[in-house]
C-alpha cells in the first residue's frame, strides 16, 4: 500500500518551518492549520484504517493493474482542534508514504491553479525538500567561449524513477550558437556530464557573423547525464553547457550585450503500463519539445532558482572591434595588402627576366 497525505496551508494563517521536520522515519506536523487529504493505494484484499472521521471517500478502481485507489479528505481537524498536530510515520508495510505540505501560490494565468511547498518521502528522505529546483549560471570571464552551468541537488534526483532521463531545450539567439560537432565525443560528453544533442535546428552555420545571420537564432534538445540512480552522493550535481559567441558588430563602447535565457529542465518519463494519456481537444500540441518525445511521454518540469534578481535571462558582454578604431585598421589592412600584391609582382617580374 502506497499513501501520499498533502496538506494546504490556509492564506490567513502563518506558517514557520519548524511547524514540520523530518524525525527518523517519521514525519512531526505541528499546530499546522491547512486542510488535509490522505490519498491511498491498495490491492483489493487491504483495508486501510486511517478513514475515520473524514469529509469524503473517492474510490478508483484500475482494471489494469488490479488495483483500487482510495482518497479521503478533511477540510479541517477534528472538531475540537483547529490545526493539525500529529506523527505521520513509515511502517513496514507501506511501500512508501509521501507527505506534502501545500499552499496556494500566484499563477501564471487567472484561470489555473498553482500550488508550491515542501514535499518528502518518509523514510527515504531526512530533511524538507520544496520541489525539484535548478540553478542556472555563467561562469566569469566569459569571453567569446561562455560555459552555462545548470545545477541541481543530488537529493532530488534519487527520488526520479530509473526510466525517466534529464533534459535541457535551450532557445539561442542569433549571436550565440552550439557547436555539435564539440558535442559529437563521448570523452568530452562525459566530462561536461552531458549524453548527448537530442535535437538541433535553426541557424547552426559556425563560421557565419552575427550581421551574415539572417535566422533568430537555434534551439537545442540535449539529453544530461546525471548520476546513477543508486548513487549515494550528496551535495549539488553540475552539467556545462559549452556555447559561442559569434562575431558581432563593432560598438563605441567595444563591448557588445547580448541576453540568453535560462535552458528549460525537465524530467521525460514514459508512461506505465496503466497510465491513462488522455488527449484534451483544446490542448495545442506538438508546438514545442513536446513533439520531439512519443506521445506516451509524461514530462516533469524543474522550477528555476532565482538568486540575486528575478530574471530568468543572463545578460554577458562580449568583446567587440570599437569604433573608434575601425578607419584606422581598414587603413592599416588595406596597407599590409597593397604592400603584399606589390611584393608579389616584384617577384614575378623576376621571375620573367631571368634568361
């Protein structure tokens, strides 16, 4: 039997972090004032007894993997309590048991629904974890070869399924681009903990200017290479990224600003055997990187972890010819190539005077 218990913290009532901490195998919610729900599954032969007392029951029976799923609700504690103090513990007969605590957060559109908070596998899990988060990075100088480095804890990742792999879609504008060929050995993959270029389009000519360029720019699907699943590591994981500047045009300043956006991360997992895929007509499908995966493909996003400012969009300068100094190098070229046309008929002159 597998339980996962979420609750969702009411928006006039405060909250501290003390109020939940992991305990050994046990999770102890104190004077928590949230709403709760319990939701179980169970092979039909169990009975579950932690039902009492509850607002409703929703039972689901799946034909497929002979199983029925059981959720019970409680809009609030007991009569008599107005929050929820209790020890939620891992018993052995438990597959696992997932805990979340929730609270409404602002959405993106007025019409969807956005919740955030910790979530933890008791038993599995020693600390609070608020969800799976990447950190996105340029490390400086970063000169015409930037290196983008996405961080992530170790932590969050043994909780992935085995079958499910790490990817990042990067959006590049014109003045940056990949180089697939650097990414075309597995020595230098691995040493980058990348895997591989899922998929490359756009504009990918290496050699090309940025003023020669006449594409907005490339996307990028790469496929990351995280640890093993039973990997016992603690701490943060890094992948790089290795991106290129193309040649931009000269500035007064000699310094050029270009703006990257933070890679979108997510888990790409295929559907169980029992999983309904159903299709939504007003869905807009295949847009994106979505139709880069098989329609089975259940995807699990990784939410960014602003530090500093609140922009997803790294701003580099990058080093350019200045102004100042253009008419002086066009001169000074024009010159060196005067000088090595007149050097060569000079030696062919030369040539054909000699009997």
């Amino acid at each position: 039997m597998r339980e996962r218990i979420t609750f969702v913290h009411r928006l006039n009532a405060s909250f501290n972090h003390g109020q939940v901490r992991v305990d050994g195998d046990s999770l102890l919610v104190q004077s928590l004032v949230a709403s709760r729900q319990d939701r179980l599954t169970f092979a039909l032969q169990e009975l579950p007894p932690e039902l009492h007392n509850a607002d409703y029951l929703d039972l689901d029976y799946d034909a497929t993997s002979q199983t029925l799923v059981l959720t019970s609700f409680w809009h609030a504690p007991a009569p008599m309590s107005e929050a929820w103090t209790e020890r939620i513990t891992h018993f052995a007969g438990r597959a696992k048991v997932e805990v979340g605590v929730l609270a409404n957060e602002q959405a993106v559109e007025v019409e969807e629904l956005s919740m955030g908070g910790y979530l933890v596998v008791i038993g599995e899990e020693k600390q609070l974890n608020n969800g799976n988060l990447f950190f996105a990075s340029f490390g400086f100088p970063t000169g015409l070869h930037p290196n983008l480095q996405i961080s992530l804890s170790h932590t969050r990742m043994k909780t992935v399924q085995p079958s499910c792999a790490l990817h990042a879609y990067l959006t590049l504008p014109s003045s940056v681009f990949l180089d697939k060929y650097q990414l075309s050995s597995a020595n230098f993959l691995k040493s980058v903990n990348l895997h591989s270029i899922r998929a490359l389009s756009g504009e990918t000519d290496l050699e090309a200017p940025d003023w020669s360029v006449s594409k907005w720019g490339s996307t990028v699907l790469l496929e990351l290479a995280p640890p093993k699943h039973d990997s016992n590591r603690e701490g943060v994981w890094h992948a790089t990224l290795p991106l290129h500047f193309r040649y931009l045009s000269p500035t007064a300043e000699a310094v050029n600003q270009v703006e990257i956006p933070w890679p979108t991360v997510f888990w790409a997992c295929p559907a169980g055997e029992g999983a309904e895929m159903s299709v939504n007509p007003f869905d807009r499908a295949n847009l994106g990187y979505d139709g880069l995966f098989g329609p089975r493909t259940i995807f699990y996003h990784l939410q960014p972890k602003l530090s500093g400012n609140d922009s997803l969009v790294e701003r580099l300068e990058v080093p350019v010819l200045e102004l100042s100094s253009l008419e002086r190098i066009e001169n000074e070229t024009m010159t060196v190539v005067l000088v090595g046309v007149l050097w060569i008929i000079w030696k062919l002159i030369k040539i054909f005077r000699k009997p």
